[in-house]
C-alpha cells in the first residue's frame, strides 16, 4: 500500500513536470525556427526592394539602367539564395531587359500595384501563383518621368526560406536533452515522492495510533529537516498530551482519595459522636428520671457525664485540626523555631500536670536546633506523641532525639518502650480512627482515634516525612523530619 501511494506521489509529481518540460523545449525551439523564417522572409523583401531602389535611383541619374541592372543581377546571383532571381526591366510600357523567366503582368495588374502605391518611390510586394509556385514580387516606378518600372520576384519556398534557419538537427539536440531532462526529472520526483509518502505514512499512523512515536531517521536535506521538524513538534505535543493525561487522572485520583476521605471521616466522626453523646444523655437521664437519688450516685454519675464531655470536646479539636491541616497545609504561618525549646516546654508541662501517668518523657536535641515551623502545632505533635505512648504502650518510658541533620533537615526520632503493635497494624496507625486490639482500645484510654493521623499531618505540613516501626526498645519508634531554619537572603 505504501510502495503504491509512492508511486502514485511520483507520477503526480513527475507527469506535470515532464509534459511542461517537453513543452517548453519544443515550444521553443518552434519559436526559434518560426522567427529565424520570418527573418528571411523580410530580409529577402528588403533585397528585393533595395534592387529595384537602386536601379530607379541609377534611372534618376542618367546611368545606364540596363548596364547597372546587370552589375546588379551579377552581385546578387554570385549569392546562392538569390540563384533563382527574375529581374524585368521595362521602358515607357515595353520589355527592355529581363533577367530569368520574364515578369508578365497584365495591365490591369501593373495598374493596380501603381494605383495602390500612396508614393512614387514605394515598392508593392505582389503575392500570386505562376505554375504552382510562389513568389515574392516587388515593383517600382521612376519618381520623375514614371518611364521606368522594374519588377523583381523570388520564388516564395521553404528551400529559400529555410537557408538560413539551423539545420534540423537541433531538434535532435533537443530531443536529446529533453531526454536527459526526463530522467533527471524521475530521479528528483521519486526522491520527493519517497519523502512525501514517508511524511504521509507517519500523518496516517499518527491519527490511528495514538501511542504511536515515528522514527527520526530521514534524509539529510531541507524536506528531511522539515520532516524531522513536524516529527519533533508532534513527539513533543503527544508527550504534553500524555502528561496532561497523567496529571488529569493523578489530580481525578486525589480528588476523589480526598472525597472518599473525607465521607470516611465524616462516617467516623458520626460514629465516634454518638457514643459520648449517648453516654451523656443517658447519665443525665438517669439523674433526671431519679430525683431522690442520693448524692454520692448524682456526682458520680454527673462526673462520668463530664468526662464524656471533655472526649466529645478534644474530639472537635481534633477534628477541626486535622481539617485544618488537610486543606490548608500549605498556609500555614512559619517562623524560626527552636525545636530543643518546644521539647523542654512539654516536658516541663507533661511532668508538672502529670497527665502522663507514671510515664517519664526525656529529649536529647541540640540547644541550637533550628527549624522552620508553627509554634502550636510542633508543640501539639509531641503532646500528641506523648499522649499515645501514656495511651497504648504500657510502657515506663518515651523520648525524643536528634539522630541526624543535613544541609536541609534535622532528624528525629520519638519511641518508647512499650509493647509495640503487629507488624500488620503498622501501615494503618496514621489512618483515622484505626483500631489496633484491646491492648490499645481508647475507650478506656479516652482517646479520639486522631492524634497520629494530626501528627502525620503536621510534619507534612512542614515539608518533611515521618514513618513508624517497631524500635529496639520494644515499642513503636516514629521517625520525621524537619526543615531547617536558613536566614533569608538580602538583595543587593
């Protein structure tokens, strides 16, 4: 199908050329024998005139005409194209002297070339037929006495027109080279007709296949370059085409991760809703519905409806900062922060208000550590950091350290010295709400279910990473980064 389409571009290409090529040579070459005739022709007619001028003008000066007329038959005839010159000579109306066959005209003939003559001294070419032939005749009358009238003829044939054109043979040359030319015309249009059928093979692949990237391996020429050219411009516009598809279906995915995620947590926090609030109504039910209950049950029961309370209000917190954090992570407002600080506050806090129990929390960073970040919620990660190991890991111990920094990060590693969890739960501790096992169940920790997914959040935020792994103290050892805090750079 190719080789046809080929062949076809050649003679589209090809059949034009050559039909004005042969044409124009030909045409040419006509032209140039058409104006070589034409030439002899006026030339002839100017020799014939110029005879019978100059034998008037001898008349005129009293020269012996006849005497002169033969020194001019003589001249002329010495010259082969005029071999066949006829000359007639006639004197107050008769014959005086002819040279070849005579020139015989009627008197009505000679009356009307002098009739139609405007001027004395002006020659009539006379075209007529004698014996089949044709003939140039000229005719001219003295100016002063009218006594003299000479006609010259020639015969009017292809022999006498044709003596000066080129030989016949250059048509010969001609064909010759219209030959040549032919074949230099095939060559140069298969050539053209292979690039175009090439160029057209990639169009039509290009429009079928959409996964389809044409080689760049054509001639070294300017159709070649162009080729190449088209070629490039289409890889690069299928390839944007492609990324844009990428990026369409990777931001498709996230948009839906992020719906999906977000009617996750919506189901969850429903969930999570309704048992503090269920506890809640039923402790006040039962004090309402029980007016004569005595005080110590009243308390009791109220206390237990507080703390409920207090759950379902660190729930909404937590809620609304993981929000916060998921769909303006990027806004959040930094400044340079000494993380070593932070460390030392929650340590002072969690050891003065013991809300860790009989858990101790020990740092080890470096009094310079600087990073870039947000002052409440670096300080709430670790508070969440130490509140899920007071939770869950029935351990004695947890601290911070700074394992490592280089040009851009600082960091850091939070473990404890617990009991760990499954390796299996380990990809699931930053999801919502996850559940380990009862060793970790938060309904008697009273726990949201939100604090790692705020702290996987909050390092994120930051521009730096965390993962969590079972640590060689026994607990669960969470590994982050930080960026670190580099002065901003003045204009000059």
């Amino acid at each position: 199908m190719a080789l046809k389409k080929r062949i076809s571009y050649q003679w589209q290409l090809f059949i034009p050329l050559v039909v004005t090529l042969w044409v124009t040579i030909f045409g040419m070459t006509y032209w140039q024998f058409y104006n070589e005739r034409e030439y002899r022709r006026a030339q002839i007619s100017e020799q014939l005139s110029l005879i019978n001028a100059r034998i008037i003008a001898a008349h005129d000066r009293d020269i012996d005409v006849t005497a002169f007329a033969d020194f001019v038959c003589q001249y002329y005839r010495d010259n082969p194209l005029y071999d066949l010159l006829r000359l007639s000579l006639y004197q107050d109306g008769e014959l005086s002297r002819t040279w070849g066959e005579p020139i015989s005209l009627t008197e009505g003939e000679r009356e009307n070339a002098r009739s139609s003559v405007t001027a004395p001294n002006t020659d009539e070419a006379i075209k007529r037929s004698n014996d089949g032939r044709q003939y140039f005749y000229f005719s001219r009358t003295s100016s002063d006495d009218e006594r003299v009238v000479v006609y010259t003829a020639l015969p009017f044939d292809n022999d006498i027109l044709s003596a000066a054109v080129p030989s016949y043979s250059i048509f010969f040359v001609m064909f010759a080279v219209a030959i040549a030319m032919t074949v230099l015309t095939f060559f140069t249009t298969r050539y053209f007709g292979r690039n175009i059928s090439i160029l057209r093979s990639v169009a039509e692949r290009a429009a079928n296949d959409p996964e389809f990237i044409p080689p760049m391996n054509y001639p070294h020429d300017e159709l070649g370059d162009i080729t190449r050219q088209i070629i490039h411009m289409y890889n690069e516009r299928l390839q944007a085409l492609q990324r844009q598809k990428r990026e369409h279906a990777v931001a498709m995915h996230a948009i839906e991760e992020k719906a999906r995620s977000k009617r996750q947590l919506t189901n969850n926090i429903n969930h999570e809703l309704r048992t503090p609030i269920g506890v809640i109504k039923g402790y006040l039910d039962t004090v309402l519905e029980n007016p004569d209950m005595d005080d110590d049950s009243r308390t009791r029961f109220l206390c237990k409806a507080r703390e409920h309370v207090e759950r379902l209000v660190n729930l909404i917190a937590d809620v609304s900062a993981i929000t916060r954090l998921e769909e303006g992570g990027e806004k959040i407002t930094t400044e340079e922060l000494n993380f070593h600080d932070i460390a030392y506050t929650i340590a002072s806090d969690v050891e003065e208000s013991g809300s860790m129990g009989d858990m101790t929390f020990n740092f080890d960073i470096p009094l310079d550590c600087l990073v870039t970040g947000n002052y409440n919620l670096l300080s709430g990660m670790i508070l969440n950091l130490c509140k899920n190991a007071a939770a869950y890991s029935k351990g004695t111990m947890c601290e911070l350290v700074c394992t490592d920094e280089d040009n851009n990060f600082y960091y850091f590693e939070f473990r404890d010295n617990g009991v760990g969890v499954g390796e299996e739960h380990l990809p699931h501790l930053f999801e919502r709400f996850y559940r380990v096992d009862s060793g970790r169940r938060r309904n008697k920790s009273g726990g949201t279910g939100l604090g790692l997914p705020i702290v996987q959040n909050t390092v994120l935020a930051h521009g730096g990473k965390i993962e969590v792994f079972n640590g060689k103290l026994g607990g669960l050892t969470f590994r982050f980064s930080l960026v670190k805090y580099k002065e901003p750079r003045t204009k000059n």
